[in-house]
C-alpha cells in the first residue's frame, strides 16, 4: 500500500508522543522529495527570560526536523539515526506566532548526512540558520 503524505505526516506527529516534541509542541507540517517542514508555536513555554523564543528550543526545533529528514529518506528497518552536530546562528528575535523550520540535505551519503535547516516565522523572515550533521548507523539483530 503506497502511503499518502497525510499518512506519513500523522504517523511522524505520532512517533513525537511523550517526547520533547510533544513537550514544545513540534509538528511535523510539509515534506517533498528533499525537504521536510514543521513548526512550533512561539510562546511563554519556549521563552527565554526576557520573553523572546529561547535559541535551545530553537535548536531543538531545528534537530527535530533535520532528524526527521533523514529518518523519512532511509530504510528505517536496516538504519537509526542519530544527530551528531548542529551548529545555529541566531538572526532575530520573537516573541509570538509560529516558528517554521525546513530541513534540506546539503549532503544525503550513506552514511553521514548535512542537512541546512532555515527557521522562519509566519511572514517568512529569518530567524536563525542551523547545519545539522546526522549519522545512519546499522541496526543489529
């Protein structure tokens, strides 16, 4: 059975229950042939003390999406996935709305994966660019 985008897309928001996802509220909103979207919403639960989006939920944002990424485009019954650097430069500050981040491969080896991750909010501006690094490692039996 060939799998639509609405199954692929409720089955990644499913795999984020009792998980930091869930915790910030990360959905998985878009993906294509190599990119994937998701969001989260920008309130006091992702602040910083000041009342701006915290750059680490940032951060976690973007690993989110980058890691999603590679797990959607490998064959997840031979491989895992793990984040293995993320670098974020952080380019604006907000205090509400969405945060959008799209994950796309720099690089898609066999191994390791460069992905750049662009986080936006709802007008589209740059808020942060990240790089993520992530590594497919063999299941063993």
């Amino acid at each position: 059975m060939q799998l639509t985008k609405e199954m692929v897309l409720q089955q990644a928001n499913a795999a984020c229950k009792n998980t930091l996802m869930e915790t910030l509220n990360i959905e998985v909103v878009d993906f294509g042939e190599d990119f994937l979207v998701a969001r989260m919403p920008v309130t006091s639960r992702v602040y910083q003390p000041d009342g701006i989006l915290h750059g680490g939920a940032t951060v976690a944002l973007a690993e989110s999406v980058g890691s999603f990424a590679t797990h959607i485009f490998i064959d997840i019954e031979k491989y895992f996935v793990r984040g293995i650097e993320i670098t974020a430069n952080h380019l604006k500050s907000i205090k509400e709305g969405f945060v959008y981040a799209r994950a796309t491969f720099v690089h898609k080896g066999k191994t390791t994966q460069l992905l750049d991750i662009r986080v936006t909010d709802d007008n589209d501006n740059l808020i942060s660019l990240c790089k993520l690094t992530t590594i497919s490692l063999p299941r063993t039996k």
